[in-house]
C-alpha cells in the first residue's frame, strides 16, 4: 500500500459518515417538502381557489369580473350579520358544553369504578356515526304534534317550544359535539400520570383540586375540544338546514347553502361567506394561542406512574352512574328511537300503517344495490383514508405540539380549522376548481372524476378532526426519553419506534377508527366528488331517502352504522390481542 | 420541524404512495369490468363500431329510473353510460363548478328553469330528435331553439289531503285562503325542495303574469300565511305532515302525491286523496346535451335523448321507480302512463323557463324572509 493510496483510504473512512449524514439531510429535507407539498395540495389549494372566488370570479369562469368586492357587499346584508351573531352564540355554548361533558365523561370513564363507564367507549363511535338528521328526527318523532309524547299523553308543548329554537339547536350539536371533544380529551387525560394527583393529594387537596390540576395539565386537549367543536357547528349544515330552518333561526352556514343551492349558483356569495366564517376561527386560534402561550405540558414521561382508579364513594358513584344513564339516553337513545321508528315499526308516529314490529325495511335494504357495493367501496375508502390520515395527523400534531409554536404549526394550525370550518359542499367545491382545471388534462394527470381524488378529499376531510385528537397525546411526551435512546445509541428510526409509538399506540388506534367511522357515511364531498357509476354508500343511502323510502334509507343507514361499530369493536380487540402489555398500560388505570 | 415528525413524514409518503397507487389500479380494474354499480358497460357483443369510436356517455341525472335507462341503453347500443344519480341540488352545483371544463355528456332532471340558464349560458347544444313524436303538451314544453327535450311531465302541486279527516275540497288556490282551511295546509320549502319553485312562480304566473309582475302572486301567498300556512322541507317531509295530522292539507309535486295514494291502505283515520288547482303547473323531466361535448359524445348523447322519447325507453322508465318518477304523462305519442295514474289534471300551464328562471333567486329569497 502506498502513502497516498493509505491517506485516500483514511480520507475515503471519513467522508463516508459526512456522505451519510448528507443523504439522511436530503432524505429528511425531501419528506418535509413532500410533506408541504401534499398539505397545499389537498388543503391550501382548494380552499384559496374556493375562496379567492369572491373577489376574482372571473378567474374560474364564475362571472365576468376580475377584481370585485361585489359579493361581499351582496353577503354583507342585515340578515347576516344576525346569521353570524347566531352562529358565534351557537358555536361558543356547543363548544364549552361539548367540553364540559366530554371532560367529566373522560375522568368519570377513565379514572373511577361507577358502574356503566365500559359502554362509552362504543357509544362515542355510535355518535361519531349518527348523523345529526338522524338526531334531530328522534327528537321531532318525541315532540311533534300527533308524535309519542301526544299519542301516549305527555303533554309536550312546553318542551316542544324550547326544542324547536336555538336551545335544541345548541343540544343537537352538542351531541354531535361531545364524541371529538372526548377523543381529544381522553387521550390527553390517558396521558396523565398519577403522580401529579399524588402530589395535589399530598398538599392536602381533594378531588375537586385534582380535577382542576388536571383540566389544567390536559389544557392542549381541551383547546383541541373547543375549537373542532366549535369549528365543526359554525360549519354544521344538517341541523342548518332542519331544526335552524324550522325554528326561523338564522344560521350562517343557511345563507350559504343558499347561495349554492338557488340555481344559477352563486359560488361567489358563497366564497365571501366562507371568507367570513373563516374570520371567527381566526379568533378561535387566537383564543388559543393565548391561553396556552409559554406553558409546557410535558407530563409523559419515563417515569409516569399508572393511575389508580378511584373507589367513588356510593352516593357519588350513583350519582354519576345516574349522569351516565342520562347522557345515553339524550345523546343515542334519542337518535335511536328515530331510526327504529323510521325502520322497524310500521308506521309509528303516523296515522298510517299497522304500528307493528317489521323487518321489511331491513329485507328491502340488505338485498338493494345502493347498499352492498356501495357499503364495500366506502369502507375500503375509508380504511385506505383512514391509514394516510392518521400518518400525516401524527405529523401536524407533533407540528401543533411544538412548545411555544412555530410560524410553520400557526400556519398548519389555520389550514387545518379552516378546513373545517368550510362546510363540506364548499370544500368539494373548491376540489373541483383545483382538480378540473383544463391544465391538468394538458399534463395527462386528470385527477377529477376518479376515485383517488374522492380519497385525497377524504383524507383532507378527516386530517383537521384527527390531528386534534392527537395533538393532546403529543404534547404530553417528554423529549427526553427520545434523547436517552438517542444517548444509548439509537438512531432517530429506532427511537421513535421503540419510544414514541409505544406511547402513542392507544390513541392512534382511537384516531384511526375515528377517521374509519366518520368517513364511511361522509356526504357532502361524496356528492360532488364521486366518479360518475361509483357510489359511496352515503349517496345510496340519500337515493332511497330522495324517493321518499324514509324507512328502507333509514334501515340502510343503521346497518352501514352497525358494520362500522364491527370494525370499531374489532380494532380494538386486536389492539387488545395484538399490542405488547407494556403499550396496553400506558394511559389504563389500575 | 423535528427529527420525529420528518420520520413521520417519511413513513406518510410511503404510505400515501402506496394507497394511492392501490386505490388507482383498483380504479382502473373496477372501470374495465363489467361494474356492479349504476356505471353499465359495453357488452363485447353489443358492439356494433370498432371499440376506439365508441366514448362513455356521463349523464348526470336526478331521476328515479335513470340507472335502469342507462343499462338498457348500453343493451341496445354499445355504447356504456356512466350514471351519476344524485339530487337536483348537488348536481346543478357540480354543474356550474365545472363551468371551465365540463365533465357531463347529458343532464336529466325535474324542471326546465335550469335549463333555460344553462341554455342562456351558451351550455347547451341544440337538438330535435327527428324519430321523436311529441304530443301536443311536448311540442308545448319544447323550447324555440330545441336546447333541450321534455321527456315526460309531472305537475307542481297536486293537492294531497286526508279525506278520512276532512270533508271540504278546495276548487281554487283561493279558497285556501279561506277560514275552512285555517292552519290546516301545507307546502314545501323553495329553497330546500327543486319543484317548489316552479309551482310558486306558477301561481305568480296565474295571478300576475309576466307583465302583472309578482306582487299579486306574493300577495297571495302572504294571506296563506296569514290563514296558518306550514313550510316544509321536501315532499316526504310535507307528505308525513299529513300522514301525522299536522296538516290536512298539502301541496306538494303529482307523481309523490300518487305514489302516496298507491302505497297507502285507506284506513278510518288516514285516506290520502288527491285534487289538482286550476291551474296546475306542468313540471316536465327535461334532458339536456352539453355544448362542449366532443363529436362523438355529442353523437352519442342524441342517441341517447332518441332512446328516451321512443317507446322502447319509455317502457324502461316506466320500470325504474314505479311508486315515484316513473308515474309522469308521458309526452310521447302513443305512450301510456303507468297503470295507477290518473289522467292529467284538466286545467294546466307552462310557465316560461326563460322568463322565471331568472327570477328563482329574487323568489325564494324573499319566501325565506316573509312566508317561512
């Protein structure tokens, strides 16, 4: 070997690892662009094309103009503005009240031994699943004139009066509400060890002082509460367009379906509504951000210890378990009662038919063909929407959970709520100005009309919900165990793997099967995305329901409800079968 | 962005590419088979052209015998059929999202207002079938410039009501304005419901004209308000109103209203039975070509409307939702209505499209504000 063979062989040794490190840094820099790159493109995208509308709908072939405020003045009319006072008022009392609910519910379920606290995991799903016409068909089957309460002789006027306005208004979201705000919560709260009771209980605390520790530690889950929740009711349109429109309560999601429904559509009106809806979450961050500035909530670490579960003194216990009881029934037994009088019984609540147990409705929907394939492409879709979304949720959440915020995570933090925000209609509609441009058939990559854009949409769809749901879980683990393995010789691959997922499983299975079961009867983008011959099972269901088939729509829809609440049930039971005992712990109570 | 959320990243974009590519081929081999759902393809037999001249048709259709249509079709042409079947609404907002680069060959739905924006929007292209032979109330419904085609025809409202209830049958809308019928009628909602528009510009139309304006027709439906009138959302909402007591009364589109009276066994408390106001507004299925069409969909697409109004298509209608749409008059000659339709209502009208279709917005925009 010669000298300078001996020094190229030395100078070749180390300039391996700096090649390595360079390529890593290149690997890394090239996943942080395709990361960018896809949030722009299902969700920036579509919504500034969608909004930009309004000053520009020339630019989509929406109207002759190329800059005009003409819309926003068209919006800006005295109806509105109570619209959005409407809509604020709503969205607040859903949002506290979602929280309110969905904290006590998460502490009563995960902390303490008052008995029927096991159901609630499948009740939050079934709400999840149950659409809120459904809900507000069970309340309208309870109290309008000629309904049970007439027929059996409970007077309901009264009740009837106060359902039929905004107080039903805010109950029917609410329960709509409760199942993001319990995900969110509970997660955050599973995060908790009990070493932080120990400590309030050791300076002479009660319980009451424990739970305010806690609401206070678990605060980014309960931020993460109140603003999908109060996002997704000023974006509501189901109860808009029922309980809202019957009880002459302005909405501001109405005046927008109203736009896009007259024909010819406005789409610009629309878009300077949206952009106005768009100003309240605005306000909605800056709530947030305000609230949780320079504090850290880093509580799961190496050492959290597995908390006890509380024995609740009988009174209490029962007086909870009462709330339970209580909150079931409003909230699913409800809704429950309208598809089982819608499906079941013949004619209940009418003056016609036999009022007797049927099946026919369920003979009917079993063997339509706007059940089984549709069933079957919507749950593959959803899987498939399920599985991406819930990758990149990590990944936005981690962004969300970053201590003090990032100017990257602010801007991801917008995107996302505005994604909710927009009523789903307005989003797809924003899809198909991106998608179906002329451009994009110039470059042979048409992604309109095919069912990989319907995915792409869903997953935009589902990605604001789940990354709330995992954002309270990411902001409690510790970077420090990640750093002890780093420490040991890990590499960032393997740390993340053997320290992080362990950490996270539980609610990465929660936040899988949630985006599963709100994607599977999802409409609103189905209706204007799905490939013409394709069709989701939502569209199925809203087919029979359009000829007037109230009961067999209904029957398809409580089976759709039922085939996902099997996939829920079989998530978690292979987590349970599957998961090594050491991630089933994390976040149980002893 | 941490080490960990570029892992994440990293993982995603496998991932994603992966689903994508699968949710693709699983695209591409769903549309090469003979689908299961409402997409109907082309039988290698029934073809009669080489492969390659021959386009799928996307017809974008609200109505209940459209899937039924588009597989006969493709039985006797070749030619495959994409349907798109959805409610009115969504399609119409497709429509006009897609104004840049249209993704339909044909529209078929309920109303000719729509179609005479589109037409007046330059959307649509102009065509008369020559083998179609309308009766007198087609040949009516056909616009001067044959933008597009009447198919059949329902009418907006027929007047539903429980006879097991009440005994007084109104001869006019204005006697619904009368104490007999306080609190008792109801109707649906505009803004919600596709055919209620054209029965309130149909009355506007009667009381008004096109030269009265609307006032007389606004004016007549402030005293229905006046006399206790309820809004519903749609004809099912409207129809289970009646079906619970709330009304007695209900105006609502023909072929809902008869669909009722077949499904329902009369009973001591419910016996729906149906009278038609002078003068009924006649709410025809309307199918329409688009303009942007290349020439061999268009081709095709005036096939299709051909199919539609011969007697063979019309027999297929007739089948696809034999308690709902498909109880229309037909407006071919030599058709029948189904069996269990009643002739049609004696004293009728058409509204102009391209007169009150520009209006719909004004309309129900002031119905939301004054009579809901």
């Amino acid at each position: 070997m010669t000298r300078s063979g001996s020094f190229s062989g030395r100078l070749a040794r180390a300039e391996a690892p700096r090649f390595n490190l360079g390529r890593l840094r290149s690997a890394r820099s090239a996943a942080f662009s395709g990361f960018w790159l896809l949030i722009v493109a299902i969700l920036v995208v579509p919504i500034l094309l969608f909004l930009i509308v309004a000053v520009s709908p020339a630019l989509l072939d929406q109207g002759p103009q190329w800059f005009t405020l003409s819309a926003f003045r068209q919006a800006l009319n005295g109806q509105l503005l109570v619209a959005f006072v409407d809509s604020t008022v709503v969205g607040l009392a859903t949002a506290l009240l979602s929280a309110a609910i969905a904290f006590w519910l998460a502490w009563v379920v995960l902390r303490t031994d008052v008995p029927g606290r096991r159901l609630w995991t499948g009740v939050v799903f079934a709400l999840l699943l149950t659409p809120s016409y459904l809900i507000a068909l069970g309340w309208e089957r309870l109290l309008e004139p000629g309904g049970v309460l007439d027929v059996i002789g409970i007077p309901d006027s009264g009740l009837r009066s106060i359902m039929y306005g905004p107080v039903g208004i805010v109950v029917v979201l609410t329960v709509k509400g409760i199942p993001f705000a319990y995900l969110a919560i509970s997660n955050a709260l599973r995060g908790l060890g009990r070493e932080f009771e120990d400590a309030v209980r050791v300076h002479g605390g009660g319980s009451f002082a424990a739970i305010r520790t806690a609401v206070a530690l678990v605060a980014p889950g309960v931020w993460a509460a109140l603003a999908i929740v109060f996002a997704e009711s000023i974006s509501d349109f189901g109860v808009a367009t029922t309980l809202a429109n019957d009880s002459h309560f302005l909405v501001a999601t109405y005046a927008l379906y109203n736009a896009i429904d007259a024909f010819p559509v406005q789409f610009p009106v629309a878009a300077a509504i949206s952009a106005l809806l768009l100003v309240l979450i605005v306000l909605a961050l800056v709530a947030q951000n305000r609230a949780l500035r320079g504090r850290s909530f880093r509580v799961l670490g190496a050492r959290s210890r597995p908390v006890e579960r509380a024995q609740v003194r009988p009174v209490p216990k029962w007086t909870n378990a009462l709330g339970l009881a209580m909150l079931l029934l409003l909230a699913l037994g409800v809704p429950a009662f309208g598809a089982v009088s819608a499906s079941l019984i013949d004619g209940l609540g009418s003056l016609s038919g036999s009022h007797r147990w049927d099946l026919s409705n369920y003979r009917r929907a079993i063997v339509s063909p706007d059940l089984a394939h549709p069933l079957v492409y919507s749950a593959w879709l959803a899987a498939i929407a399920a599985t991406i979304a819930v990758t990149l949720a990590v990944v936005c959440a981690r962004m969300l959970a970053t201590r003090g915020g990032t100017p990257a995570g602010r801007i991801l933090d917008f995107v996302l709520l505005a994604a909710v925000a927009l009523p789903g209609i307005v989003f797809a509609a924003g899809y198909i100005f991106a998608y179906n441009l002329p451009f994009w058939g110039a470059i042979r990559l048409s992604l309109y009309g095919t069912t990989p854009l319907l995915l792409l949409a869903y997953i935009a769809t589902a990605l604001p919900s789940t990354t709330r749901v995992l954002v309270g879980t990411l902001s409690q683990v510790q970077e420090s165990m990640v750093e002890a393995a780093r420490a040991h010789g890990r590499t960032s691959l393997q740390a993340w793997f053997s320290i992080v997922v362990p950490v996270i499983a539980r609610p990465l299975v929660t936040a899988w099967l949630l985006t599963y079961t709100a994607t599977l009867l999802e409409l609103p983008v189905s209706q204007l995305l799905a490939p013409p011959g394709k069709e989701p099972v939502s569209i199925g269901i809203e087919t029979a329901l359009g000829k007037y088939d109230f009961g067999g729509g209904t029957a398809m829809e409580v089976l759709a409800i039922l085939s996902a609440l099997l996939v829920v049930g079989a998530g978690f039971g292979l987590f349970r079968l599957l998961a090594p005992i050491g991630w089933r712990r994390i976040g149980r109570a002893q | 962005m941490s080490s960990h959320s570029r892992i994440a990243a990293a993982v995603l974009a496998v991932v994603a590419v992966g689903s994508l590519a699968a949710c693709s081929a699983g695209t591409t081999s769903a549309q090469t088979s003979n689908s299961p759902s409402t997409s109907t393809s082309a039988s290698a037999s029934a073809i009669s052209s080489p492969a390659a001249a021959v386009q799928p048709l996307v017809l974008y259709a609200a109505e209940g015998y459209d899937a039924v249509m588009g597989k006969a079709f493709t039985a006797k042409t070749g030619i495959p059929v994409q349907v798109d079947d959805d409610s009115t609404g969504p399609l119409l907002t497709k429509i006009a999202a897609e104004r840049n680069n249209p993704q339909w060959s044909l529209l078929w739905v309920d109303g000719d207002t729509a179609f005479a924006s589109l037409d007046k929007q330059g959307q649509l292209l102009d065509y008369k079938s020559a083998s179609a032979s309308l009766d007198a109330a087609g040949t009516a419904l056909e616009p001067a410039d044959h933008s597009y085609s009447p198919t059949g025809t329902t009418v907006m409202a027929a007047l539903i009501y429980n006879a097991a209830k009440v005994s007084a049958v109104p001869a006019s809308y204005q006697d619904l304005t009368t104490a007999a019928y306080t609190g008792k009628v109801g109707m649906n909602d505009p803004s919600q419901s596709g055919p209620t528009y054209p029965f309130i510009a149909g009355v506007m139309n009667q009381l008004g004209g096109e030269k009265g304006g609307i006032a007389a027709g606004e004016a007549f439906y402030q005293q229905l308000k006046s006399n206790g009138l309820k809004v519903f959302p749609t004809n099912g909402d409207t129809l289970h109103a009646l079906e619970t007591g709330q009304i007695d009364y209900g105006l609502i589109q023909s072929s809902a209203a008869v669909g009722e009276t077949l499904k329902v066994k009369a009973t001591a408390t419910y016996d729906p039975k149906i009278v038609y106001l002078p003068k009924s507004t006649l709410l025809p299925s309307v199918i329409g070509i688009d303009k942007a069409d290349n020439a061999v969909v268009a081709k095709e697409a005036e096939q299709f409307v051909d199919f539609a109004l011969s007697p063979a298509g019309q027999a297929v209608m007739h089948t696809g939702d034999p308690t709902g749409d498909s109880l229309y008059w037909p407006v071919v000659n030599g058709v029948t209505p189904l069996k269990g339709l009643p002739s049609t209502p004696p004293v009728y009208q058409h509204i102009d499209p391209y007169f009150w279709g520009p209006l719909e917005s004004q309309v129900v925009t002031w119905f939301d504000a004054n009579i809901k």
